[in-house]
C-alpha cells in the first residue's frame, strides 16, 4: 500500500492525489492500523469508509472513525464518510482538474470507480464515454499515448479514452 500511494504520489505531480480507502476486515484494520494510516498519509487528501467485515463485531474505538483520526493529515484533508453514495459527493468537493483520485482497499471499493468517473465527468460539464468530442470525460484531456491509450503499442485494445482526474487501481485483500 505504501508503494502504491508513493507511486500515486509521483504520478499526481503538481495535483493532489486523493485516495478513497475501505478498509478490509476488522482485525485487520485494528491489527494494522498504525501501518494503513502511516501509508494513507502518503495521500493530500484521504476520504475513509467503514471497515468491509461482514458478520464481524465492531468495537468500541475500532473501524473508519478510528482509521481516520489515526491518520496524520490535517483533519481538512481527511474525512470518514460511513455511507457509500456519499462518497461521490465528497471526492467531488475535494478534487479539481490535475488531480488525481484512487480507491484502494476492500473488494468493493473497485465497484466506485466507474461511479468516481462519471460524477467528475459530469461535473466538469462532460457526459463521460461517449462525448462526442475526443478530449476524454467531461474535457480532462485526450487520452495519452501510453500502452492503454489511443496510440498505444502493448497490443492491447486501445481505450477511447484515459480519465487524468480520476483513477482506479484493482485492490486486492491484504493478505
């Protein structure tokens, strides 16, 4: 994780790098807590879910609200937000142009991307894929000519277009 939101760190340049982050089990995130909010710290804005445990007990001090106070941001740059459709909302009054955003951490934090795209295309006046200019969602910008751009050379099916304001990495459980 740590790597990751270092790279991430690189690849925002001037921009912010905001990672959307869920944690994953429990006692996982009681667990490791000192180290997940040691590596969350990487970000400039981190905005944290409750903990992804079903059938788990929560205890007292345990889980995002604890996950988040841990967390050595300013607490203008870190915020829980326990209900999954507000996060949207949240990424988008925290995120401008050049930024770049990131989920990371339960399995179904990989189901916001789409839903992190299409708000920020929206609100950037665009209507996501589909635009009928070649600028990419909602203006951000063309699509790079990297392996999954639309001049790539990987031999990979190029993307009509590269998101630079949001991003998606596949997450994974820690194992």
């Amino acid at each position: 994780m740590t790597a990751a939101l270092e790279t991430l760190r690189d690849v925002a340049g001037d921009g912010q790098l905001i990672v959307v982050f869920q944690p994953y089990r429990m006692y996982r995130t009681r667990d490791f807590q000192a180290e997940i909010a040691t590596a969350l710290a990487i970000a400039d804005q981190a905005v944290i879910l409750e903990v992804f445990g079903p059938g788990e007990h929560r205890g007292p001090g345990e889980g995002g609200v604890a996950l988040t106070a841990a967390v050595d941001l300013a607490s203008r740059h870190k915020v829980f937000v326990p209900i999954w459709d507000d996060v949207p909302r949240e990424v988008l009054r925290r995120a401008r142009r050049g930024d770049v955003v990131v989920t990371m951490g339960a399995p179904p934090i990989s189901l916001m991307g789409d839903q992190l795209v299409s708000a920020l295309a929206e609100q950037a006046g665009g209507n996501g894929p589909g635009d009928d200019d070649d600028s990419g969602p909602g203006g951000f910008g063309p699509a790079d000519d990297g392996p999954n751009g639309t001049g790539g050379s990987s031999g990979e099916p190029a993307r009509p277009y590269a998101p630079r304001h949001a991003a998606e990495t596949p997450s994974e459980p820690i194992a």
